[in-house]
C-alpha cells in the first residue's frame, strides 16, 4: 500500500473520530442547555410511574419517590419543599399524575402540579423545557420538574411568598396589577394552612 493512500486512510479516520467526538458532546451541551429562567438539574426522566426509592421520605403522606424527587430538585433550586408540597396538597390531593381540572375560562389544569395549558405549550414548554425532549405532562417528572422550575422563576420575580403563591394560582399579571381574584385569596388561605400544618409537623 503507498504511502498517500496509507496517508488518505489515516486522514479519513482522524475526520471520523473528530465528527463522532463533536457529535456527542454537542448532543450532550444540547440536552444540558437550561432555558433563560430554568435551572437545570440532574433529573432521570425514564420512570413514568412510582418505583421504590430506599430513602426515607420526609412526606409520608405521598409516594416515597414523589417526596424525595420533590426534596431534591427544591434543594438544587433553593425552594422551600414544605411551600412546594403545601401548594401540591391544594393542587392535587391525591396525587394523580394523570388528573385534570377543566377552568371556567375553558383551559385545562394537567397533570401532578396542575400546569394550565394555556401557558404549559408555550411559556413553560419554552422557558423551562429541553430542545430535544417530548414533554408529557402526564409523567409525574415532567410536570414536576415544571411545575419547581416555575416556582423557582416567581420566587426570583416576586420574591414575597403570598405573591409566589398567588401567581402559582392567578397568573403573575394578576399579582403585578392588583387584580387578584376572591378565589386566589381563598387559594392561597388553603396553601398556608397546608404550609402551617406542614411546619408544625417537623
């Protein structure tokens, strides 16, 4: 074999190499890209349904594995996880990763955390999701891990927690413009008696 073949063969496999590396770690930097107001964090989205988890959970009154998704996406976010499950017992008592809620208005409340899907296909989806990954809101991860990094993004924004809560509930326009609802107010009474309970328990 000559030595220019011998060169072109070299050559051609050196490019191989080069692409298959660039590949891969763009593949990865695209998975890892966080949105503008989203925290990334380690998460496994491969289990849809509850699996057995050996820590102890701190919230009994949940799936063991829901409480301690829950505790470590709000350490890795700076979220108050007594505030997170408070706002999940108004949302969805019986924890049903699959329930929804039909509004008044006509749009839809999905999922574990409730997500509205007015804005769950556009601003959540954008601001909080991945390029490269079908989001389900009826897997409990998906729409917890929403649900946390929106929380993140109206504690950051509002930085009172009766306004984080009421913006949950209302929209963060309503609490920007002082036109909060009679049901928000009762909503958020709800939340900080489950916030009292939650604390007294500890």
């Amino acid at each position: 074999m000559s030595a220019n073949i011998k060169n072109k063969i070299i050559n051609c496999l050196i490019g191989l190499c080069v692409l298959v590396v660039s590949t891969t770690i763009a593949a990865m930097l695209s998975f890892n890209s966080g949105k503008e107001k989203g925290k990334v964090v380690a998460v496994d989205f491969s289990t849809e349904v509850f699996t057995v988890d050996e820590r102890e959970p701190k919230y009994k009154v949940m799936p063991r594995e829901l409480s301690n998704y829950i505790c470590d996406m709000s350490e890795e976010l700076g979220l108050d996880s007594d505030l997170v499950v408070a706002i999940l017992m108004r949302e969805n008592p019986e924890f049903n990763p699959e329930a929804t809620h039909r509004n008044e208005n006509g749009t839809i409340d999905v999922g574990m955390f409730q997500l509205n899907d007015r804005y769950l296909w556009t601003e959540f989806k954008n601001d909080y999701w991945f390029d490269n990954l079908e989001l389900n809101p009826y897997n409990w991860k998906h729409n917890t891990y929403i649900a946390l990094h929106h929380l993140r993004y109206l504690q950051d924004k509002f930085k009172i927690q009766d306004d984080v809560i009421m913006a949950y509930n209302g929209g963060k326009g309503a609490v920007m413009n002082g036109t909060v609802k009679p049901s928000t107010f009762n909503y958020l009474a709800e939340v900080k008696n489950n916030l009292f309970l939650l604390k007294g328990s500890e």
